[in-house]
C-alpha cells in the first residue's frame, strides 16, 4: 500500500489479528445487537482501498446508515474515503455513514468529516472500546503430511521398518534391469549348451553308424566288450544294428575292472578328438 502513511501507533492484539471478513462480521453483530437491522453487502471479492465500497447497511425507522469497514491496522486511512462515502449518502438514500477502521485517520480525514454532520469516524481506540474483548484468533493447522509407505521385515522375531529414501525406485529398477539381464544370458548359454549337445551327440551317432562293425572308427583299437550272460531260455536284446544290448563276459576281478575302464577312457578320448575333426 505504496502512498499511504503509517499509523502512528499500531496495536498488537487479537483484533489486530483477525481476518478482515471476522472484522466485518464483529461490526455488523454490534449493530445488530443494538437493534440495528444489518445488511451486510460487503463482498470481499477484491483488494479496496479507498474505493468507497458499502460494506454494511444499517436499518432502523427512520435511519438507513450506511458503514464501511477498513481494517487497517498499519496504515491511516485518507480523506479520501470520507469524500467517497459524502457522495453514496445521495445515491443510497441514506441519513448518515459511519467509517471505521482498526487503524487510525489521517488528520485531513478527521477535518473533512468534521465538516459533515452525517459523517461519523470510528477509529481503532474507539472500536476496541466499542466491541470489548476480542478472543485470539484460532489458527487452522495444515494436515499432517502422509508418512512414506513402509515395508515390513521380520528377522528372528524382530520386526524392522524400513522406509524406503527418494533413491529407491531408482534402485529397484537398477535390481530388476540386472535381474533381467542375468536371466536372459543364462537362458542363452541354456540354448547355446543344448544345440552343441545334440550336435556332438548327432556326430557321435553318425560316425558309429557309418564305421564297419569289424574295422575301428577313424583307426581306433577295438574295444572288448564285456558281456554278461542271459537267464537260461531268455533270447539277447539286440540295438539297431545287431549288437547285443546286454554285454558278455563281463570283468569279474577288481584289476579287470580297473584296466576295463582305463581302456574305454582313452578310447572315448580318442573318439572326441575324430568327432571334431569331423566337424
């Protein structure tokens, strides 16, 4: 409020605190109480200061006053105001006016409502006296902030609360990107280990197959197979290509068994070696 002197003393109470409405309602129950009829017109809707606004109309035969309230507990309210107020006297109809204010009155307002018998000034000392003690205002507190969700862990029986920082999400979807490029890599590696399984295996087949049953395969020693005898009356279960699925002679002592299965090592080892070269 740039151009408007300051009051000269400023109160420090409770209805230098209130809200410019609860300084409107305050006046117009005074009024109303002593046997005045209020129409309270005051909006409120805008920013006024010297605008000559009505906020309130007093009503009791013969008297229509008409009252503006300016709560303005640190500047002085101009002349201006009286000499707007002189002009709505005419237009309302009215037989007398009233400013008052929770502040105080500059000296030109004071002189040119003196001037004027239907003009009354009401200033902030005269009002106080006017409506008597004013109870401290009640300050509506925001409600209290959502506390962060939280998650639960029971460890041996205690309970811990963890309530997760503004880097959490962030984090959780650090996790779940590597999750998922781990399990795409091990599913790979699944595949790659499947596909050269069944390769080798094929080859395996393709080159027992293909090798006469009296000649080695790519110059391989024969190995003597075991065998076990069958149940008296029982036929040999044969494979594919006439070999008995059930060996014969098989090793009895423990060094036979030791130099069976030496033998059939390196003959497995030298089998790999010519798979890959028929590869």
């Amino acid at each position: 409020m740039s151009g408007f002197r300051p009051v000269r003393y400023r109160h420090d109470d409770a209805l230098t605190r209130v809200s410019w409405q609860a300084f409107e309602r305050m006046i117009a129950e005074h009024f109303r109480l002593n046997g005045y009829e209020v129409e309270h017109t005051g909006s409120g809707q805008k920013t006024r200061h010297t605008d000559g606004g009505i906020d309130l109309k007093l009503h009791r035969a013969p008297e229509t006053i008409l009252v503006q309230c300016k709560h303005w507990p640190a500047f002085q309210v101009p002349h201006d105001a009286v000499h707007e107020l002189i002009g709505m006297l005419h237009t309302a109809g009215a037989t007398g006016a009233i400013v008052i204010t929770s502040g105080e009155f500059t000296k030109a307002a004071i002189d040119a409502a003196a001037k004027f018998r239907h003009i009354r000034l009401i200033d902030g000392r005269a009002v106080r006296a006017m409506l008597g003690p004013i109870h401290e205002p009640v300050a509506i507190a925001p409600p209290p902030p959502l506390p962060p969700p939280s998650w639960k862990t029971s460890i041996r029986g205690h309970t811990i609360v963890s309530v997760p920082s503004a880097r959490t999400p962030m984090r959780h979807m650090h996790l779940m990107a590597a999750a998922a490029a781990v399990l795409v890599m091990a599913v790979a590696l699944m595949t790659l280990y499947r596909f050269y399984i069944h390769e080798i295996q094929q080859a395996q087949m393709a080159a027992l197959r293909d090798a006469p049953p009296s000649q080695p395969v790519m110059g391989l020693a024969p190995i003597p197979l075991p065998s076990i005898s069958t149940p008296h009356g029982a036929s040999e279960l044969n494979t594919i290509h006439g070999r008995p699925a059930v060996v014969r002679e098989a090793p009895v002592s423990k060094r036979d068994v030791v130099e069976w299965t030496r033998r059939n090592a390196e003959s497995m080892k030298i089998l790999d070696g010519s798979t890959s070269e028929l590869r």
